[in-house]
C-alpha cells in the first residue's frame, strides 16, 4: 500500500488555548515523504501566507510532511 503525505502547519497556541491546531493541506499530496519536503522548503512563504488566511491572529510553530494515517490518529483517533 502507498503511504500519502499531507503537509500539516502547526499554529502556535496563544495564552488562552491549550489545544494545537493543525492546518492539514491535502493538496497537492506526495507518496515520497522527500517530494514533500523539497515542496516545502521551495514554498515556504506561500504556505505560511495560505496558514495566515486561515489562522489570521496565529502564529507558525511549525511545517510537517506527515503520513496521512498519522494525521487520522492525530486529529480523530483512528488507527489504520
């Protein structure tokens, strides 16, 4: 079976939240965990701009490559 990989942006937590959300990007998806992360590394600012739209008041921690049975366990609690 071929693992996908989802980009996943990890907005920082103000003061007042104690959960972490996650900004999944479905698309476009990579079955190469290295294609992803080379498409992150060349895309950077639009990521975080695209993150920005979504998460106006929040911050980055972070850009992860995750494999889309991790982000099922993450967000929903499913293990594949």
């Amino acid at each position: 079976m071929t693992k996908i990989f989802f980009i996943v942006i990890v907005m920082l937590s103000s003061t007042q939240q104690t959960e972490t959300d996650l900004y999944v990007i479905e698309k476009p998806s990579f079955t190469d965990p290295r294609q992803c992360v080379q498409f992150v590394q060349i895309n950077t600012y639009n990521l975080i701009q695209k993150a920005k739209l979504e998460y106006p008041t929040r911050e980055i921690e972070n850009i992860y490559c995750v494999a889309k049975e991790k982000i099922n366990e993450l967000m929903y609690g499913l293990s594949t």
